[in-house]
C-alpha cells in the first residue's frame, strides 16, 4: 500500500494538498514580518516579493495554513495592538498612527468589526493598563492577557458561558 496516496478527507470538505516544508517557512517568515512590521505600509504584493512567490499564492496559501488572508491577519495584528493601547494614555487617533491605520474611518470600521465596539467606546469601558496586572509583562504576553474578545468569539447572548 502506498501511504504517500492515502489522506484524511472529511465528508463535505475536499482534501487538502499538504504543503511543502518550504513554503511553510516562507509563510512563517511572512507571517513574523506582518507581526513585526504591522505599524508599517504593508501589501500582499510587497510580501509575496519578499518570500519570492506569486501574490494569488500567497493569498492562498496563508489563507489555507492560518484561517485568514494576509490582509486580515495583519488587520487583526493592529486591532489587537490598538486594544492595548487605547488601555493606556494615548488618544484614539495617536492609537491609530500607531499601529499604521491611515485613515480614521477605516480603523473604526476595522475596529468595530472585530471587537463590536468603537475605539471611543471600547477605550470608556475597558479599564486602565495599570489596573489589569500588565504592566511589566512582556507584550507577547501582556497582548494574549488583555486581548478583547472578537464579535465571532463571544458566546450568543441569552446562553451561558459553559
């Protein structure tokens, strides 16, 4: 038997081809710039010339590896980023040069969208970096302790947590 030819298939789904080590690499390389370089100008097609691929695949390819297009991870990256800035001093509009967003309206858009709040709101209600215990925490894991919940991650309402 030939194990190379056999794969898991889930019923509905068509099979996925695995994925070359390389271009898993790559994809990590990609996906560690985005975290680094997220405040910066960033497109698909400056990232794919970087890793040395087509940008389609590279579309493709890191929606298939992460769940998401390189464009909304890196949307995600700066919310999460603002999340912890708008606990601090910083104004909404300074949070959002900060983490690269030019225009204001499409960072609320972006914002409200993946938290359900403006930044304005979210900024009222959600308490001060010195009241949470983070500070002094690495951000890595200062980002994940204080990370605001996404409209998709948060429970229905009317039903219970567990």
């Amino acid at each position: 038997m030939d194990i190379s030819r056999t794969r898991r298939t889930v019923p509905g789904r068509t099979p996925v081809e695995p994925q070359p080590l390389t271009d898993v690499r790559r994809l990590r390389r990609i996906r560690d710039r985005i975290d680094r370089e997220y405040a910066k100008p960033l497109d698909v097609t400056a990232l794919a010339r970087g890793a040395d691929m087509p940008a389609g695949l590279l579309s493709r390819a890191f929606r298939a590896t992460y769940g998401l297009s390189p464009y909304a991870y890196l949307t995600a990256r700066r919310v999460d980023r603002a999340t912890l800035l708008l606990r601090g001093d910083l104004g909404v509009d300074a949070v959002r040069s900060a983490v690269g967003c030019a225009t204001p309206g499409i960072f609320v858009t972006r914002f409200a969208e993946l938290v359900g709040l403006t930044p304005e709101a979210f900024r009222s209600l959600a308490p001060d970096a010195a009241g949470t215990g983070i500070e002094g925490m690495p951000a890595c894991v200062a980002q994940r302790v204080a990370r605001a919940v996404r409209n998709r991650e948060a429970p229905a309402p009317g039903r219970p947590l567990a």
